[in-house]
C-alpha cells in the first residue's frame, strides 16, 4: 500500500492493540476504521514524523483512498479540536493524518476541553 500524499511505501507498525501503517517517507499514518480511537494511548509511538513537514503535507487534500481504488478521500476537521483536520473515506472510513495531527489529536488540552462546552472561543 502507498502513502496517498507523497506516494511513499507504508510500513508496519505493531502496537498490542493492532496494526498500524505509517508512510516511510512524510511519517503519515493510516488508520483502518475506527483504530484512531482504540489506539490514541499509543500515539507518542506511532505519530513520530515531523510536525513541520507535516503541516505542509497537510495542504495536499485532493487524494484518494490507498485502501479504495480511485475513491476520493474527504477533508475532515475534528468536532472536539477544531483545529485538526485528517482525510477520510468514505466507504472504507479508513482516515489518514499528517505527521504530528494523530499526537496532537490524542492529546486533548484544557483550551480544547474548554471549547467543547462553550466556555472559551
């Protein structure tokens, strides 16, 4: 499977709770449905790319799926911490993060958790 931003090899990652594919090249991470939640206590592990080179990465949005042939992935933005934004499918729901967006989306700051109930903008 290759990344579907820079088109680098995924390689694998084994953590106790499952499997994860990390590109090679941009540090980039695929979750198959649902992963991103049961494995967010492994994100220091997982998510060790570049922040920087992921941000520019993150412009890149028009790609498809590597697991769907020529299925457009989504532009999503997360509804607990606005402020990131990951790829998703929409038939596998499998969902793509630049390197640093799984860490920073693991790791919920008080701003975030303030937000969440309306207290801070």
């Amino acid at each position: 499977m290759d990344c579907p931003k820079c088109h680098g090899n995924f390689e694998h990652i084994s953590t106790p709770a499952g499997v994860v594919e990390r590109c090679s090249t941009c540090h980039g991470l695929w979750f198959d449905v649902m992963e991103h939640k049961e494995l967010k206590d492994f994100a220091g592990v997982l998510d060790t790319g570049d922040k920087e080179m992921g941000t520019l990465y993150s412009e890149i949005s028009a790609i498809n799926c590597p697991v769907c042939p020529n299925i457009k992935m989504l532009e999503m933005t997360d509804s607990g911490q606005r402020h990131i934004h990951f790829e998703s499918c929409p038939q596998c729901h499998g969902r793509f993060y630049d390197a640093g967006e799984y860490a920073d989306y693991a790791t919920v700051s008080l701003s975030d958790f303030l937000k969440r109930f309306g207290l801070r903008k």
